[in-house]
C-alpha cells in the first residue's frame, strides 16, 4: 500500500470511529431510553391543565369572563346608590359643622347673658 493510500484509510478510519461516536451518544440520550414517552405525557399533562384552564375561563355561567360580566352588571346597578350614599355623607358633614358653629354660638350667647344677669344682680344687691 502506498502512503497516500495509507492515509486515505486512516483518514476513512477516523471517520468511521467518529460517526460511530456519534451514534453511541444517539443511543444513550434519554429520549431514545422513554425520553419520548415522558416528555409526551408531560404535553398531555400541560395540554389538560390548558384545557381547564380554557374552561375556567371561558365557561358562560362560572368561569372569569362571566364573573367579570356580572360584577360589571353589578357595578352599575350600585354606582348610583353608592354616589347618592356620598352625596349624603357630605350634607351630614356640612350639618355636623353648622351644629357644632351653632353649638358654639350658642353658648357664647348664654354666656354673655348670665354674665348680664349675674351683673344685673351684684347691681340690685349692692344698691340696697
């Protein structure tokens, strides 16, 4: 054999021993050991929990959009009550605020006019 034929056989060997490798590792990888299998049941897995969450979501009488549609129903029929409710609030706060002014007031008055009376008196009892 020549030389250059010996170092196309090498060459050729090298090769072979290289795709050989290559199919080794092919053969221990884990989806060729049931990797498919598992990794088929974890889609199925995944494929399931979508569904119900699909079904969660979407169903017309309990799922989230229907909740949603109802607390909306809802809202709307509240908001007016809920906004004559603040209207009020904001007259009794203005009441409270002029009884308490009248409150006040009032007792100035009474004040000063005891202090008349009680003037009036030391008046009477210090002329006689």
């Amino acid at each position: 054999m020549s030389d250059e034929q010996q170092s196309y056989m090498e060459e050729l060997l090298r090769k072979l021993d290289s795709i050989d490798n290559q199919l080794k590792k092919v053969e221990e990888h884990p989806s060729q050991n049931g990797g498919w299998k598992s990794l088929m049941g974890a889609v199925n897995e995944i494929k399931q929990k979508l569904d119900g969450l699909h079904e969660s979501i979407n169903n017309p009488e309990s799922g989230v959009r229907a909740n949603v549609n109802e607390l909306r129903d809802w809202r709307s029929r509240v908001e007016p009550v809920l906004n004559e409710n603040r209207k009020q609030d904001e007259r009794l706060l203005k009441l409270e605020m002029q009884v308490g002014l009248y409150n006040k007031v009032t007792w100035v008055v009474g004040a000063g006019v005891l202090g008349l009376i009680v003037q009036a008196i030391a008046k009477t009892l210090g002329s006689s």
